[in-house]
C-alpha cells in the first residue's frame, strides 16, 4: 500500500521517452561520492569511472506520470553478477513515485521541480531543487539504432537509510538515436552539483542516447547488505 493504492509486483511502465548520456569521469573523487554505500566503482580504463546522467518522461505506468532526472555509476556487482548501476541521485516530480520509490526499492528519490524540452532538434532538462538550479542537461540525438539492439536487463543498486538492495530491471527500447558526444551540462549551486564538479563535470560525453519509447519492469528489491 502506497498512499492509499495498492502496488502489484513487477511495478510496468508501459510508455516512457528519456535521453542519457555517458561520461568518463575521475574515479577517485567518483570513489569518494558513492563511499557511504560501501560499492566498487568499475574502471573500464584505470583511474576512470563511468557516470550516467539521464532524465525520464513517464506516461503510462502503475506509478503513473511523472518526471525522473538520474544521476548512476555502473559498478562491478556486490553479488557477483558482472556489473550494475548504482542509483546515486533520482529526483522526481510527484509525491506517489517518491514514496513508492523510497519504500519499496530504496531508490534515492526526492522531490524537485523537473523542466523537460522534448521537441526541436534537442532534448533537454533543468533540475530545481528548493528553488536551486541543480542540473541543466542538454542532449543532440543522433543516427537511429536497430530497436532488435536495444533490448536490456540490468540490476540496478540502492543505498537508503545504510541498507543495499538490488532490483532487477528489464527494458526494450524503440526509436532510439546514439552518437559520440552530444550533450551539454551546465551545473548549478545544488549540493549534488558540486558533487558533479568534483568527479570532473561538465565534460565531454563519451556517447548519448534518445529513446523515442521505452517499455520497463521493475522486480520486487533484495536486500544485499
């Protein structure tokens, strides 16, 4: 029971379109940032760490419509699974997905206000937290993707409250467009701004994606640590 509604497991999204883009970024500092969770950052290349910036339009879903921004690291799995993506920050845009998050995945929601430009040339998001320009994320789509490849299962991590979990995540993806570069960051006076800044943001993009309609489920959390 979430807020009154009932919340059947896997949790569907049946339509969503979102933007994402992919930095190199220091992983000392980027050590420093996810310590309180106790997990190890990947370094696809020595002294570098990936860090995913991301933002959401939910339509259709059993959390209903929203605004999601998302800050992640993928990081080798505290099961042994590979690898996954931590969940760091997930500001969202309405009360029932904040609580449903918190409480049922520990995912790091909390309340903002979220700016989406979908139409044009560009997509883009501004974050305000308490009235603070957080995050201004700007991405160029690129050349379209063949929908077959964009179909994925990840276990994405939360750390809330001193408690790990681990939720499995599955998506297929169509109208997606992916390039090198293309996306612009601008950062604000928000703690997870400085945060951003310390770990080498704004920078270059190793690559973005759009996604034109995005289908999820989410699976009930494990408790890791």
């Amino acid at each position: 029971m979430i807020l009154g509604q009932h919340v059947t497991m896997p949790v569907r999204i049946r339509d969503a379109t979102a933007a994402a883009a992919t930095f190199a970024v220091r992983a000392g500092p980027a050590r420093e940032v996810v310590r309180y969770a106790g997990v190890d950052l990947a370094e696809p290349r020595q002294g570098r760490a990936l860090c995913s910036l991301v933002f959401v339009r939910y339509v259709d879903g059993d959390l209903g419509p929203y605004h999601e921004f998302g800050v992640a690291f993928l990081i080798r799995s505290p099961t042994g699974r590979g690898v996954g993506a931590f969940i760091h920050w997930l500001p969202v845009n309405q009360a029932f997905t904040l609580e449903a998050g918190r409480s049922i995945w520990g995912f790091p929601k909390e309340m903002a206000d979220i700016e989406l430009g979908l139409s044009g040339r560009t997509r883009s998001c501004a974050v305000r937290v308490g009235g603070r320009f957080a995050v201004g994320f700007l991405v160029r789509p690129g050349i379209p993707v063949p929908s077959g490849a964009a179909a994925t299962s990840i276990d994405a991590y939360t750390c809330l409250d001193g408690a790990l979990r681990r939720t499995p995540w599955e998506l297929r993806a169509s109208a997606v467009r992916a390039r090198a570069g293309g996306a612009e960051v601008r950062l604000g006076d928000h703690p997870i701004a400085d945060e951003l800044r310390r770990i080498g943001l704004p920078g270059r993009a190793l690559f973005t994606s759009v996604i034109g309609r995005m289908r999820m489920s989410f699976g009930d959390a494990e408790v890791v640590r």
